[in-house]
C-alpha cells in the first residue's frame, strides 16, 4: 500500500489551509473532529457518498490540516493540533470557537 502524503511543518501553506476551509463540508468536518482525539471516516456523521467524502478528505489531509493513518482496512483521522500551531499560532483555536 502506498503511503499518504502529509506535508510538514514546513510545507504548511496557508493559503491551502484557507482554502481547505473555505467548504462548508471540510468545516464541518473539522468541526466533528474538533469533538474527538481520533476517528474513524465513517465517524464524522456528513451525509454523503463516499467518494465525495474521501475527496473532502483528501483535501484536507494535503493541506495539512489532518492526520489520516491507516490500520488495516480502517482509516482514523485526526487533526494535526500540535503542527499547526506550531506553524500558524491560534489558528485553529478560532477556527474551532468561530464553527
């Protein structure tokens, strides 16, 4: 299986971050994950077709706004706290209060 691309701490880009959550869809997504340390997609309660979640997905994990690791056939999510403050100071803090 091959490995899925995360960007670090570096690579962070805030205009990619921005524009990450600019969908009403990646919003709530990060809002539900914001409730939670780790989940599974399945988890994050958006009703949609899969294939539009994993898209949603995708783009936030390249932003590098999320975590995705992968165990078995299981993909658990998680939102990279530590990194993106790291990066952009109390960015995600208002982010999360302001959803």
């Amino acid at each position: 299986m091959r490995e899925l691309f995360h960007p670090n701490v570096e690579q962070l880009n805030l205009s990619s971050i921005l524009n990450a959550l600019g969908d009403p869809i990646r919003l709530q997504i990060i809002k539900n994950l914001s409730l939670q340390r780790e989940t599974t997609c399945s988890c994050c309660n958006i009703d949609l077709p899969k294939s539009a979640l994993s898209h949603h997905f995708k783009v936030l994990r390249e932003s590098g706004l999320i975590h995705v690791r992968i165990e078995g056939k299981q993909r658990f999510l998680s939102i990279r706290y530590e990194e993106l403050e790291k990066r952009f100071p109390g960015l995600m803090n208002s982010v999360i209060k302001n959803i």
